[in-house]
C-alpha cells in the first residue's frame, strides 16, 4: 500500500513539476527593460497616436468629419493601422502614417504619403535623462527626397514618443511601445 500511495504521489509531483515554466520561460515571458533594448540594438516601436501640427488646414479637415470616432485633429488613433520604427543594429526604417501639411511637393507617381526611411542613422545620440528617468535617442536620417531629424524618448515602462521634424513637411510626433524584435515579430 505504501509503495503505491509513493508511486502516486511522485506521478503527481513530476505532473505538477512539469508545469513551472523553467527560468528561460520566465526571461522570455517579462519585459526586457529599455537599457536591455538599447543594448540589443535589435528593436521596434509601434505606434498607437499621432500628433500632428495643428494649423489651419488640419482644423479644415477635422471640421469636415473626415477623421474616425475618437480622434481629433490634435490626436489621431493608429491602434489596427500597420506601423513601425525599427533599430536594426546600425540600420534603422521606419513606415509611419502622416498627417498634417507638406511643404515641398512630393515626387511623381508617389503612391503613399507617409513617412518612409531605410538606412544608416546619422549623428546618432543616445544619453539617459537622470532626472526624468528616461533615454532620449536623437539621429538624422534621408529617404531619396527627404531628409529627417527624429527625436526618441524611451521611458522605463517601455513607451515612447516620437518627433520627426522634416525639410519637407510640419512636425509630427507620435506614442507608442516598444519592443525587442524578434518579440515584435512573434
């Protein structure tokens, strides 16, 4: 009988044993936090906002009833809308929706009128705001028309905004989370 009772009593712990996620689960499971990002220089941030300059125009635009529930011309969902800004060891891309003026025209035959770049950063700044808590990233950036200055806060929880200022059109900044990229990509 007691050899029984000890047979059941180790199926039931090996049972339950299988269970506990082991430590690589438990890593892989939490959060990376943003010095882990920074360091990884593999990374993506997804935006949910969009905060473009308020001018005349835009106020044209919210008052025709053009803009989705929820939004206003100060503040515009992007939650569903595909989205990105990736660190990719030296390289960085981003595909990130516009909203607001342009003040040089684009090229021909232009079929998006987002913000698009892909290449090597330039003047890339990284330093840690120890009074806030914060990493702030700035770099420059060209396309083949446009040229970029972005400005990246990094906060501990890992959300972010995002600045873009343009040769070519109003500033625009953006909130979003961000993640480790092969996270990202799961």
């Amino acid at each position: 009988m007691n050899i029984k009772i000890l047979s059941i009593l180790v199926l039931i712990s090996a049972f339950l044993l299988s269970w506990i996620p082991s430590d690589g689960m438990k890593r892989k499971a939490q959060k990376p936090t943003v010095e882990e990002l920074l360091e990884s220089k593999e990374f993506k941030i997804e935006c949910d906002w969009a905060m473009p300059t308020v001018t005349n125009a835009m106020n044209r635009v919210g008052n025709s009833g053009l803009l989705p529930v929820g939004t206003n011309i100060g503040r515009i969902n992007l939650i569903g809308n595909a989205n990105y800004l990736k660190f990719m060891g030296d390289s960085i891309s981003a595909d990130l929706p516009y909203y607001g003026e342009r003040q040089a025209g684009g090229g021909y035959n232009s079929s998006d009128g987002g913000i698009k770049f892909n290449g090597l950063a330039k003047d890339m700044k990284i330093e840690k705001n120890e009074k806030k808590g914060h990493y702030n990233i700035k770099f420059s950036i060209n396309n083949n028309t446009e040229s970029f200055n972005v400005n990246i806060r990094l906060f501990p929880n890992l959300n972010s905004t995002i600045s873009i200022y343009s040769n070519q059109r109003n500033t625009i900044r953006y909130d979003g989370t961000a993640s480790l990229l092969e996270a990202a990509n799961e």
